[in-house]
C-alpha cells in the first residue's frame, strides 16, 4: 500500500479519464459522469491499494473488488486492459455485437469477479466475499464502490446491517458521491443527507475524502 | 405414514455431508426453524451464517460466498426467495455463474390459510425462464437425501423447491437411480403418461393404481428436475401412450405442465391436460384440502386421465 507516488497516481487517474472518454465517444453509448467521477478512485484501488495479480486473476490470496455501481464500466476496462488482464486491442470493441467488453462489469473478462448493473448487489455479495475470507482465515480483503444515488436502493442497507452485525473488518464500502443521479440531485430525487450519520448509525466506520484526487 | 418432511432431509443429508466438506455452508432469513435448519446451526454455528429478514441480501451474500469457494444452500420460504430476492437470483447467481442452492422451503400451498402471500405458484415459472438455473422438486425424503448429495458433489446455480409437511414416500429408500435431468420411470403403462414432479408424485401413483384396477394403465414420470428438462423421457411417452396429463402444485401457467406442453406440441403433439392451480389466488385450507379442491389428489388425478383419454 502507498508505494505509488500521488504524482504518478494523477498521472494514471488523468490517463484513465482521457482512454475512457475515447471509448465513449468511439462506441457513442456510456456512462460518462460515473467514470468520470470514480477515475481516481478506481485508480487509487488498482495501482496502489489492492493486492492483485493481472496475470494470475484468480490468486487465491488477491483483494476483491465489486463495482457495485456497474454502469460506470469505462474506467474500470481501460483500468484492467492497463494492467495487463486482457489485451488493450479488445477495448476497441467496447459494447460492439458479441464483445466479453459490455457497458456493465461481465465476469468471463478476467479480473473481473462478479457481474453487476443492477444497483443495489454489490455490497451484498462483498458481505459474502469478507464472511468467506473470515471463515476460511484468510487475509484478503473487499473493496466495493457504489454510486451515491445507489443509497436509496433497500439492499445496501440490509447488506450494511449484516456486514456490522457480522464485524467485518475486511470489507470496505466507498460511496462515489458524486451528488448526480441520473434525474439531477441527490438531494433533490431523494435526499441522502445526512450520509456520514446513516452509515454510523448503522454500525460502520466512516471516513470521508476527497474521492477528485488521489491523496485522500 | 412417514413423519420426516423434505426440509427435515435436506437439513439431515447436509450435517452428514458437513462432516468431511468443510465448504458446506448455510444461509438463512429468519427461517432455520421453518427450514429445520435448527440442528445444523447448532452443530455447525460457524457455518450457519443467519441474515436476518433480509432476503435480496440472503442470496447477494450467499453469491459472494460461492465467489469465493464456498458451498452455499440458501433455505428461506419459497414464496420469498422466488419473489423478493429474484432479482438476485437472476443476476448475482444465475448471471454470474455462482454455485448458490436456493432451498425454496414450504413451497406451493405448504402455507395454504396464510394467503397468497405465502403460497409460492409461481416460482417454477420465474426460475424456469432464467438461464443457467436448475430447477428440482423432489418427490420424497429419499429422493431429497440423493438431490441434496448430488448438489453438493456437483455444486451448481439450482433452485430447490419442498414442500413443509410430511410426505408418502415414493421411494423404499435411498438406493434407487438418481441422476439430475434424469426423469424417473415410476410406473410403465401403455395407455397414458402422468407427469407429476414434488408433492404430486404420490398422488399421481396412487391415481394409476386407481386406474389400473380399471383397465387403464398410466406410464407415471418423476420429473424431479424440472431444469434440464429431461426431454428424451417425455418424448417417449409422448409417442408411447399418446396422451399426458401433468399434475403441479404450481399455477397452470408457466410450470410443469408449461415445460411438457412447449416441448410436446412442437416436437410429437398429443392431448395433453394441465392439472395444477387456476389462474386465481389459492383458496386457504390444509396442503390436503387444497390438492382436493384443484384435483391434485389421486381421485383429481384419475378423473383428469379419464376425461382426457376418453374424450
Ligand atoms: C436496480 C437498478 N435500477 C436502476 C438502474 C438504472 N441506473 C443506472 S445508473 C443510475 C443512476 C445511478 O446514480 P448513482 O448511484 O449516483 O451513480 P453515479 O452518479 O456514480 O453514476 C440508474 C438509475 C440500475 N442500473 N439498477
Ligand atoms: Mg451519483
């Protein structure tokens, strides 16, 4: 952890912006907002935080990591192609007829572990990701991201009543807050404020940074 | 008259199983005394993993599990796992391919004076449309015993559904052919094939001895897997005896007798009957009064193959 510098961190994060605004304006069709906004997170996980192995995908001891708010796909391809777990020429047929390379994460692409899209799963299946690492004493760890208007979805909420109840202190949820959903405000469709005390009441412990930037 | 419920075995079947697969693991929504799960949980409290009334978490966190080389078998009332959580169902086990087993518990009209609510008719149809899910009701305790170790050597997406109150067996014990896909020939006539699968199995074995004695004798398929839909089986008999009825505890629409009818009319049509619950909520009673009422017990059943075969 932290052996990047926060230089070569903005660097990548700005890299990531610039391939997956191509990728969108190439295919015409994406999520451009959510990328945008998740880039230097996603960044930060990938090249600094994660313990991960592009060319061994399924090393048994690799951090897992669940984009829960799936349809922000774009940042998160340019990042694995990047990295090595799949070839950098299959980008290009980013939602082309037949391509493994989908406007949601698809798990026959390496790297990726689950398929989500539909709002509201990710933080579920990472509960269950950190309870088998817990029962099998293993030391990895769960890194899922969701989307801030994703809050109003039920199932984070149960996932995050069982994810206390079950202390688990391998599993970190980040909510890319971005204040956007697809209809404008989140305050205005339906307001999530204050979200700092939801988490904390519900049992977890919160901590807020500066996700437009790589030194949070 | 068998006292032991198909919950009591898929709880009995695991514990045993547990003993020498440490990846057996069990999920459950507030449910393990409605699952018999009660025994497990007390013998293996570290694999038990409860989640509360929660059933979209249930099998998100059951998916996460099998992503990370467990054996999950999720009990929760079929009438919610195939509702609530379907959205999971569809996406976190049966999309991504995670070998989750959801244990529908007190299926159909196990939970008949509690309403619709309760009454679970149309997860045969919802499960049957999703890709990559296997789709079983077995007949009896013995058959649930040999589901349960088959699942378990061969983890895989599966829903399956049994019922809450004890039923005849239909088996002598466990040692009998037992394959997943594999339909099983119970009874060998000629005239007319009965297709049941679950809690209509029996019936539908005494409904061909009611026949029999007759002149009537009735071919009689368990088709315990409903999903892979064993279709070698059901052509046979489609072309053996000419005339199916199928008997559900599940509405006409989308089930058993969906399954037979779609494949039947495009490949070798006869006259077929679709016996199971109208397109109407359930009338409350006992699993007994409601089979009566519908004509899902033997006399339902051999009135239906008589009507069929003699119109
Ligand atoms: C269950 C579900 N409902 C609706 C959608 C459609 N949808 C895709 S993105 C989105 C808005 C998401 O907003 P937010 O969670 O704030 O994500 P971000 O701003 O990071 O893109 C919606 C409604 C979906 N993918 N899943
Ligand atoms: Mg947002």
């Amino acid at each position: 952890m932290g052996i990047q510098s926060e230089q070569n961190l903005k660097m990548k994060a700005n890299q990531i912006r610039r391939d997956l605004l191509h990728m969108v304006h190439h295919a015409k069709t994406g999520h451009t907002g959510g990328s945008l906004s998740s880039a230097d997170i996603l960044t930060t996980l990938f090249y600094d935080v994660m313990h991960h192995d592009p060319v061994n995908p399924d090393w048994p001891a690799r951090d897992r990591f669940i984009l829960s708010k799936g349809h922000s796909v774009e940042g998160y391809w340019n990042i694995l192609a990047d990295m090595g777990y799949f070839p950098k020429t299959q980008l290009e047929t980013f939602s082309k007829f037949g391509s493994p390379i989908i406007g949601h994460p698809n798990n026959k692409v390496p790297g990726v572990e689950m398929n989500t899209g539909a709002l509201g799963h990710g933080l579920s299946i990472s509960v269950g990701m950190a309870i088998a690492a817990k029962m099998k004493k293993e030391d990895w760890r769960v890194f899922t991201l969701m989307g801030d208007g994703e809050q109003a979805e039920g199932s984070v909420w149960e996932a995050a009543m069982a994810a206390a109840h079950y202390k688990l202190d391998n599993l970190v949820g980040i909510i890319d807050r971005n204040g956007l959903q697809i209809s404008g405000s989140t305050e205005d469709v339906m307001a999530l404020e204050p979200m700092d005390e939801k988490w904390h009441a519900f049992g977890w412990h919160v901590v807020k940074v500066d996700g437009l930037g790589t030194d949070g | 008259m068998n006292k032991i419920p198909n919950r009591q075995a898929v709880c009995e079947t695991l514990m045993e199983l547990s003993a020498t697969d440490p990846d057996i693991v069990v999920l459950a929504s507030d449910s393990r005394g409605s699952a018999s799960m009660a025994p497990f949980a007390a013998r293996f409290p570290e694999r038990f993993v409860e989640i509360g009334i929660a059933e979209q978490n249930l099998v998100g966190v059951a998916a996460g599990m099998a992503a990370s080389g467990l054996k999950p078998f999720v009990t929760s009332p079929a009438c919610f796992l195939s509702m609530r959580s379907i959205e999971q169902v569809k996406v976190d086990v049966a999309y991504s391919k995670t070998n989750v087993v959801l244990v529908g518990i007190s299926g159909g009209v196990s939970y008949g004076a509690l309403g619709m609510s309760h009454h679970s008719l149309q997860d045969l149809a919802v499960m049957r449309a999703i890709p990559g899910i296997s789709v079983f009701l077995p007949a009896d305790r013995h058959e649930t015993r040999r589901l349960v170790e088959a699942l378990v050597a061969n983890p895989q997406p599966a829903y399956v559904r049994i019922g809450r109150n004890p039923v005849e067996d239909v088996h002598e014990s466990a040692d009998f052919p037992f394959e997943i896909g594999k339909a099983i020939c119970l009874a060998e006539g000629k005239d007319v094939t009965i297709i049941a699968a679950g809690e209509t199995v029996r019936p539908a074995l005494d409904a061909s001895l009611i026949l029999e004695a007759e002149g009537i004798f009735c071919r009689v398929l368990n088709l315990h897997t409903i999903k892979p839909f064993d279709r070698e089986a059901v052509l046979k008999a489609a072309r053996e005896t000419g005339f199916i009825v199928t008997v559900e505890e599940h509405s006409i629409h989308g089930g058993l007798g969906a399954a037979v009818a779609e494949l039947v009319s495009q490949v070798c049509p006869v006259p077929m009957k679709i016996v199971g619950i109208p397109d109407e909520p359930a009338i409350p009673g006992t699993s007994a009064e409601v089979f009566a009422h519908y004509g899902l017990d033997a006399a339902g059943i051999a009135r239906a193959v008589r009507k069929l075969t003699q119109c």
